[in-house]
C-alpha cells in the first residue's frame, strides 16, 4: 500500500531550515529587496517590457510593503520564503495582471546573490570602518612611544632593543595590508549578477548595466554561469577575516604576555580588569582572552564558509546561498565586535616605561651592536666579531654576570682566546656599543627602529589610514548617490503617469 505524499513542508524541515533561513531574510534581505524591486522595474519599463503603468502599480506596492516594514511579513507554513511572501503582497497589491510581471526576467537564483552581495558590502564598509578605528587608535599610541625603549623578541627571548612604537608600527603595517584586503574583497562583491536569470540569461531585452548602477554595483558580473554559481565573493570575506584574525591573535599573544605580573609591560586598564572570587591581589586581563577567544571564533566561522564551497556543484546549490550566510555573517559580527573591542584597549593601555627601559639592555639584547662596533672600528670580519662577542657572552653566563657587569676586559680576555690579541677599542667606545639608546639612534636605515625612522614609517602609515578613510567616505557616498538616484527615477516614474493619467 503506498502511502500518501505529505504536503510541503515538512515540520522538521519547516522548523530547523525555512525558518531559520526566513530569520535571516528578514533581518538583512529587506531593505535590499525593496531597492532591487525597484531597479528591476524601473529597467522593465526603461526596455519597454512592461507599461509604464504597470511598473507604478508594482512601485507602489513596494512602497507600501516597504512602509509596512520585515516584521510585518513574519513566516508562514506553506510560504517558502520571504521572496514568495513579498511577490504574493505585490501580487496582491498591484493586481495579478501587474504583480505577476515583477519576476519577468528574473530568478530567485540572481536576485538571491544580488541581495547577499547587497547585505554584505554594507558589513563589509562597517569592518573597514572598524579597522579603520583601530588603526587610528594604535597610530596614536605609537606616536607617543617613539623613544619608550622596551625589548624585541625573537623565539620568546629578549634579542634586540626595540621601541614600543617601533613594534606598532610593525602591527600597523600588518593591519594596513588587511585592510587592503577588505578592500578588494568588497570589490568582488560590488559586482552585480542581476540579469543572469536562473543561469543562462532571458529572452527580454534587458539592460543589465542600468538595474546594475541603480543599485549602486560597480560593474556587472557577464558571465550568467559565474553570476549563479560563483562562491568567490563569498570565499573573499572568509579569507580576509581568517587573515585578519590571525594576525590579531599574534598581536593578542604578544600583549597576554607582556601583561604578566613577571613582564610587567603593559598595564591593562582598570575598565578591562576582573578580579578573583578568592584573590584578592588578582588583576586578571581577561578581556585578551575574551579577543583570544572572538578570533578563534571568526577563523572556525570563515573556515566553515570555505568548506561550504568546497566539492560542490558549479552552479545554483543551496550550499552558497541560504546555508552560507549564517557562518558569514557570524564571523563578521565577531571581527567587528573585536575591533571594537581593540580600539577601545588601545585607547586606554598605558606602558611600564621606566620598567621596559631598564629591561631593554638585559639579556644582553645589544651583543649584536658591539660586534657590529669591533667590525668598524677594529676592522674585523663581522663573523669573528660575533665569535669574541659570543665568547664573552658566554663567559658572562658562567660567571653570574649581567648586562650591566659587563668590563672591556672581558671582551679582550675572549678576544685573547679567539683571534691571540687584544682589540684596539677604548672603554667609551665599549660602553657606548652596550647602551641601548646607542643601539636604537644609530639603526636609522629605512624601516629601522631609530626614532626618526619610525616616525617616517608611521607618517607613510598615516598617510595610507587617510586614503584608506577616504576611500571609504567616497565609497558610502556613491552608493547613497545610488540609492537617491533610484528614488528619484522611482518618483518621477510615478509622477510622469500620474499626470499622464490625470491629463
């Protein structure tokens, strides 16, 4: 006996896929499916595929579905998704001989791509706005600690004397080239794939370039294949945030343990802290770990969208639309709340100076600079410069010394033991080789840690934040300047057969 076929959908279905797919719709779909109702039938009437008169009975019922607002088109059982519930409204409105034209044309499977690219270049301009915040936050700090000495690590060990605005500029260099990234990703998503249809075009003659600028999309995608199964714009995002977050959780790292009690480097502020239920002397920096944590987050979100696009079907695949954008947006969201986060931590850390500057020269970070010394003012070759240098390094260990402990007559006796001679170098010329401000003014070569190369390389950082912001602020206004033009095309549709109607 066969059993009787269920109506769709079903419940299960209905609850953990619809639904959830609907929630989404609402909340970010709206908006750009009101505007791309409107460029679609202001193109339709432009090609002379529909009546004027038609177009204004479907224009005003997106007006009045658009008053009307997402929650008032909540789900439905039966109803598969927002799309279906706005054209039945617009069917509805505008009578079925107009509303039944909207989707002349067109496809769920263009219109679905070109409201996600929609929906995300707008979170992608916040991320960059975000970015941008930070930056600017970690621009400032650097400018105030272009002579805070502090040492630089290579392996975790004390290797070198650095500045702290020399570190940040390193950290701002990174983020620069991340931003960078966002850039060109949001490039891909401008990209409009209206007017590819299911896949393989239409029939109708219409102008995709118009719906395309009315919209505010920098070019259209032409190939109809590539506008419906391309996962690149996707992947773009995933790929950025994944890049931007690794390189945050390398910074992130650096902070957690400079803000050791035994670092003692950074003082996290007091708005950041949380204390112990049972210690009373704890100052826990838990917002780190909290960021530590987002980042992670943001990398398992973008891995998943990558996944999601991996071994499927060239084409229209429920796997890039409707199931993607919830681990995409998930990891936007958190990108962005970390930023956020960083700007404000920025803003508000404070340095140990008078700490970071007594432990600059310990660990014997300014080895490097004496060998250099015995190289030109000895005439030594660098690699037996190194070896005597090395040589009382390693005597200084045996013997308990430390930084400051260290004698010119240590140095001959090494140089005794490596090359049969004492060196020609006098006790201020020791003395200065050994000082880290000696170390940090003299490496003044391009991108060195001096402060007068710091301060060009944060300038040149400057100067790239400002395009950046520029880019951005030029961006927002030409898609405003879209969106108004859209209108405006709307109103004087509206009023042309308004008055040709009243005439």
């Amino acid at each position: 006996m066969t059993s009787p076929v269920a109506s769709f959908p079903n419940p299960i279905y209905s609850k953990f896929v619809l639904q959830r797919a609907y929630r989404d719709a609402q909340t970010y779909f709206f908006e750009p499916l009101m505007a791309a109702n409107e460029a679609h039938v202001l193109m339709l009437v432009q090609c002379d595929i529909i009546e004027p008169e038609n177009g204004v009975a479907i224009l005003q019922a997106v007006e009045r579905i658009r008053e009307e607002g997402p929650n008032a088109y909540d789900y439905q059982p039966g109803v598969e998704d927002l799309f279906f519930r706005i054209e039945s409204r617009i069917i509805e409105l505008a009578g079925a001989n107009y509303g039944g034209n909207l989707q002349l044309a067109r496809s769920r499977n263009d219109l679905g791509h070109a409201l996600a690219r929609l929906a995300l270049r707008d979170e992608i301009l916040a991320l960059f706005a975000d970015l941008l915040g930070l930056r600017a936050a970690m621009l400032h700090q650097a400018r105030r600690h272009l002579h805070t000495l502090m040492p630089g690590y290579t392996h975790t060990q004390p290797a070198q004397p650095v500045t702290f605005a020399h570190y940040l500029a390193g950290a701002l260099t990174l983020l620069a080239a991340e931003q960078k990234r966002i850039q060109q990703a949001f490039a891909n998503i401008n990209r409009s794939p209206l007017g590819a249809v299911a896949f393989t075009g239409t029939g109708f003659p219409i102008n995709r370039k118009l719906v395309a600028d009315l919209l505010g999309f920098d070019e259209v995608i032409v190939s109809s294949q590539h506008s419906i199964g391309g996962h690149d714009y996707l992947t773009d995002i995933a790929f950025s945030l994944q890049s931007l977050a690794i390189g945050l959780s390398r910074i992130t790292h650096d902070l957690l343990m400079r803000s050791t009690r035994e670092a003692n480097a950074l003082r996290v502020d007091d708005s950041f802290i949380q204390i112990s239920s049972i210690m009373p002397q704890k100052r826990n920096p838990v917002v780190l770990e909290h960021l530590r944590a987002r980042l992670s987050q943001v990398i398992g979100y973008a891995a998943a969208v990558a996944l999601q696009c991996h071994n499927i079907p060239y084409g229209d695949t429920q796997d890039i639309e409707d199931e993607i954008f919830p681990p995409l947006m998930h990891a936007l969201t958190a990108a962005r709340e970390s930023l956020q986060i960083y700007q404000t931590f920025f803003e508000t850390l404070t340095l140990n100076e008078a700490h970071l500057r007594r432990q600059a020269g310990e660990g014997f970070t300014t080895a490097s600079e004496l060998a250099d010394t015995l190289v030109r003012e000895v005439g030594l070759s660098f690699r037996v410069a190194h070896q005597i240098v090395s040589k009382m390094v390693q005597k200084a260990v045996q013997e308990g010394l430390d930084f400051h402990d260290l004698t010119l007559a240590l140095l001959q006796r090494s140089a005794q033991e490596i090359i049969g001679r004492s060196l020609p170098l006098t006790p201020t010329a020791f003395e200065r080789a050994l000082d880290p401000e000696h170390f940090i003014a003299c490496r003044r070569t391009l991108g060195g840690v001096a402060p007068e190369a710091t301060d060009a390389l944060l300038k040149q950082l400057a100067t790239e934040w400002r395009a950046d912001k520029t880019w951005l602020e030029r961006t927002r206004q030409r898609l405003a300047k879209a969106d108004r033009r859209r209108r405006a095309n709307v109103e004087k549709l509206l009023q042309r057969v308004v008055t040709r109607l009243s005439g």
